[in-house]
C-alpha cells in the first residue's frame, strides 16, 4: 500500500491527492486562482488557518467565519509592515573575537557560547511560532529560512547567532514585499557572505558558490544560466565583507556588510549575454557597486529570466503552501501563479493573497493532503492544547524544539544549502516515533486545568458526542468516518453511559484521564499527522 493510501484511507471523502507517479485516483481539480466566493465556515477558516499558522487555535477560526477569503487573507497576511519582535535577549548586540584567530581553550569557549546563544534563538523563535496572533508572519519566515538558507554549523565553521539573528529579521521583513529587492537584501546579507563563501570572494579567485546558488536555488532554477555566468555573476560580487567579530572591520557598524574597494574585480562582465560595464577606480565606491553592477545584474536576471523566475519562486510556494507534489493539472495553476507574479513586478503579497484566496486553495481536494512538518506538528499541537513545553535554564532548550530536531528540522540549521527536503521525508521509521513521543510527552504534561480549558472553548462540550465532533474538527483536517467517531465517544465514555458524560466533564481529574486518552488514540491516527 503507498504512503497516500495509507493516510488518507482514513478520510470520508473518497477524493485524494496524488503525484503523477501514484497510482490512486481524484478527480482533476479545475478550479484555479479565481476567487473562492463562499464566506467562510468554521471549516474553511481552520484550513486556511493550518496552512498559514502553526495550528489553528479555535478563538482564531472563529473569528474569521462569515468573512469572504479575502477580508480573511488580508487579516491574516497584514501589509508586511508590523514592528519586529523583542530580541531573544542582549547578547545579540554583543560581538565576539573571531575564534579562528584564537587558541583552541579560548576558540573553545567562544564557540560553546555561540552555541547556547544559537540554542536561544531557536527558542525564541518557537515561542514566537507557538504564541503569535494576526498577522501571521512566522509561517512565510520559515518558508523564506528553507529558501535563501543559512546553517549555523557549515563547512567553515560557525555562523556566529547575533548576525542569524539579523538574518531572521531580514526574513520578517520582507516576508511579503518585492522579490527582487529581497534577493539583493540576501545577496549582502552576513550570514549569506559567511554561509556561501561571499566574504573569500575576492578579484583574481572569485568564489562562485553564492553566485551559482543565487541562480540554481534562490531565482530561477538550472537550465536557465551557463557555466561562464556563473563565474561572471562571481565577479560582480567579489569584495563585500560581513563585520561579525570584534576584532575586525565594521566600516557599516557591527553586524552589517561594508565593501572593500581594493577587492573588487572593475573590469567588464558578461552576463546571460548582456554588458556590466567596467568601471574605473573613482566610481569603485560601495554605493555605486551596489545600484550599478548588483543591481544592474539583478536587473538582467530579472528582465531576461522572468518567466522562470516567476514559475520558480510559485512552484516551491505552491508546494508549501497548497501540495507538495502537485500534478499536471496543478502545473496549470503555478503557471497562473507565475503569469501574476511578473505582471506585479514580483510583489509577493499580491501573488500569495490570489493563492490563499483562491477557489484552488479551497477545493476539498487540497484539504488534509499535506504532511505536516515537524514545526506544524510540535508547535502546533502544543498551541492548539493551550500549554507551553518549559524550556529548561541548564540546557536552554525546550521539548518543543527539542523534538523538532529529532524530527530533522533544525531552525536555521538546514541539512544543507538546497535547505530541508520536507515532503515524504518527514515521516520516517526514525522521525514518526519521534512525533508519537513528543504527543504523548505534551499530552502527560497537560494537568486537569489545561483540560477543561481546552474542552470547555467548546461551546456543547457536556454533550460527549457533539465534544468528540468538536474535538475532531479542531485537530484532524477533514471529516472522519462515523465508526472511528464512535470509537473515540467510547474512549470519553470508558464504559459508562453517554448521559453520565456530563457530571464527567465537570469532574477535573476524571474528565483529564479521559481527554487524555482521547487525545492519546487521536496521535495516533495517520491523519492527525496531516494538515
């Protein structure tokens, strides 16, 4: 039996996904970015909610019901321009020696506590996935962080904290303004310079890693540039430096990128068949290197491989956020997709609010076929149970993130350039183990308080069949067969008798042994691990 079967042969509906290499069947969708016209019901807003936040809490579904898809997809994306976050704490704005200068004891110590600072970043930022309202912003920044990658731990070393810190920032920021703009943000961005060898990038020995990644994995995919554009775009980059370490240059200020005239290469380059000028040693300045040949590369890019570009960046937005293996009649819709994209100058909230909004995006066929990744799965179950995993001061880590790792989804500590393959790989005879502790774990942690907390938001929860209906609707994606809806009301009931129920909801310790029961059978089953 395939994988798709296997999950979805828990689903009423008798429409599943499939990829163009699986062998079970669905109707072809045929609806594409056209608006989905319908107000929203409890049920769309908690799909549209799954795929946007991490776990839709109900207070949030709820108050998006009755609106049309775009009222609720303007709610939920904002116009990009919230205030940043609270930092993680002050050590971000501390710089340390450069430990490769240092003696191992002292390299040591440097880099141990890199490590604790880099292990509250990644807190920090769980807390903000875990705790966050409208608009939601930390979904579209994990997306951006699997996209334009950064490892803390790399070939070279370490990428110190503070300046991943800044590159998350970034990320917030232009989670939803102008692609092109983004793509010349992460072009001088110091952990892009560290990560892909930006700063060892020099006139004489161009370092060709970020150039051909900007290419093959951030723009517009292989196929579309050739080897000597690679070694061109190089050299349009040679000179940039990232000022991350106390004992050396920060012309910029800490943290920021400057550019060191002497290593830049001035002379002429050709890219994707078109002139950067030579420039001569007057106009060699940081400012006009960056608008003139960044940007006029940028410009070439853009103008010369629009539409792959534009198919690209929609594809791997498709994949996130609606199926991650679509068909050929999925194809149609990213083309729809990539035809706006280049028609609004590469905007990204214009291209994301048609996709949320779109009668594709809500086609029941799109509904529960996703994998959840180990961020929607742990963040979100702990979110949608109302309780926070406590983060322990001696090894400042949380179960959360802890089991998000073990899961193999380090925050911003992908495998590797291309960032985390998701998908399939998600679930695996290592990592689904792994989800089934962490449940059990957060399940035993919620006390009898938490329980009524999280059953009394119900509004029929004395009603043991209406609270099972409930209960399903909140943490399944779609609809289940009636005999599993008989088999959890038995789990609540333990034997006894539906009208007993209600004097078992009000009892705290009794009513918590049975939701957690409940909750421990719902882990359980395939389709809780699906979104």
């Amino acid at each position: 039996m395939q994988r798709r079967n296997f999950f979805t042969q828990f689903s009423r509906a008798n429409t599943v996904r499939r990829s163009n290499s699986d062998s079970s069947t669905r109707p072809i969708i045929t609806s594409g970015l056209e608006a989905y016209t319908p107000a929203l019901s409890l049920a769309d807003a908690m799909h549209l909610l799954r795929r946007v936040s991490f776990g839709p809490t109900l207070s949030a579904a709820k108050s998006l019901v009755g609106m049309s898809a775009s009222q609720a997809v303007d709610t939920l994306l904002g116009d990009g321009t919230d205030s940043d976050p609270a930092s993680p704490g002050a050590w971000v704005d501390s710089a340390d020696e450069n430990p490769d200068n240092l003696d191992i004891i002292s390299r040591s110590a440097i880099e141990a506590k890199w490590a604790v600072n880099f292990s509250d970043l990644q807190y920090w930022w769980v807390e903000l996935m875990r705790s966050e309202n409208s608009p939601l912003r930390e979904k579209l920044s994990l997306f951006w962080s699997g996209h334009f990658t950064s490892e803390f731990t790399y070939d070279q070393g370490f990428i110190p904290p503070q300046a991943l810190y800044r590159q998350n920032q970034l990320f917030r920021r232009l989670r939803l303004g102008n692609f092109k703009n983004f793509l010349a943000n992460v072009t001088t961005d110091c952990s892009m310079l560290l990560y892909l060898g930006g700063v060892l990038n020099i006139k004489g020995t161009a370092n060709e890693n970020y150039a051909r990644e900007m290419m093959e994995l951030f723009s517009c995919g292989l196929g579309q540039y050739t080897e000597g554009d690679v070694k061109n775009a190089a050299r349009v980059l040679t000179g940039w430096k990232a000022a991350v370490y106390s004992d050396a240059p920060a012309k910029n200020g800490i943290f920021n990128s400057y550019f060191n005239p002497p290593e830049h290469d001035t002379e002429a380059k050709q890219y994707l068949e078109h002139t950067i000028a030579a420039r001569a040693d007057a106009d060699n300045t940081e400012f006009q290197v960056r608008t003139e040949e960044i940007g006029g590369m940028l410009d070439i890019l853009f103008n010369y491989r629009s539409a792959a570009i534009g198919s690209f960046i929609s594809q791997k937005l498709y994949r996130y956020f609606v199926y991650s293996s679509p068909s050929a009649s999925d194809m149609a819709v990213i083309q729809q997709m990539s035809d706006l994209f280049q028609q609004q100058n590469f905007e990204l909230r214009p291209l994301m609010k048609a996709l949320l909004c779109s009668a594709h995006f809500f086609d029941e066929a799109n509904r529960g076929v996703q994998i959840k990744t180990p961020a929607e799965f742990a963040v979100g179950m702990a979110r949608q149970c109302g309780i926070v995993a406590p983060k322990s001061t001696a090894s400042s880590t949380d179960a959360t993130k802890g089991t998000m790792s073990s899961m193999e989804q380090v925050l911003m500590d992908p495998p590797n350039v291309a960032g985390w393959p998701g998908y399939r790989n998600w679930i695996t005879t290592k990592t689904y183990p792994q989800r089934l502790k962490y449940g059990r774990d957060l399940i035993s942690a919620l006390t009898d308080a938490n329980v009524q907390q999280l059953i009394s938001q119900f509004s029929n929860y004395h009603d043991v069949y209406a609270l099972t209906n409930d209960m399903v609707a909140y943490f399944f994606p779609k609809s289940i067969a009636q005999t599993r809806i008989d088999h959890y009301v038995s789990i609540l009931l333990s034997g006894g008798k539906d009208y007993e129920w209600p004097a078992i909801a009000d009892n705290g310790s009794t009513c918590g042994v049975r939701i957690r029961s409940l909750l421990n059978a719902m882990i359980k089953a395939p389709d809780f691990h699906l979104c």
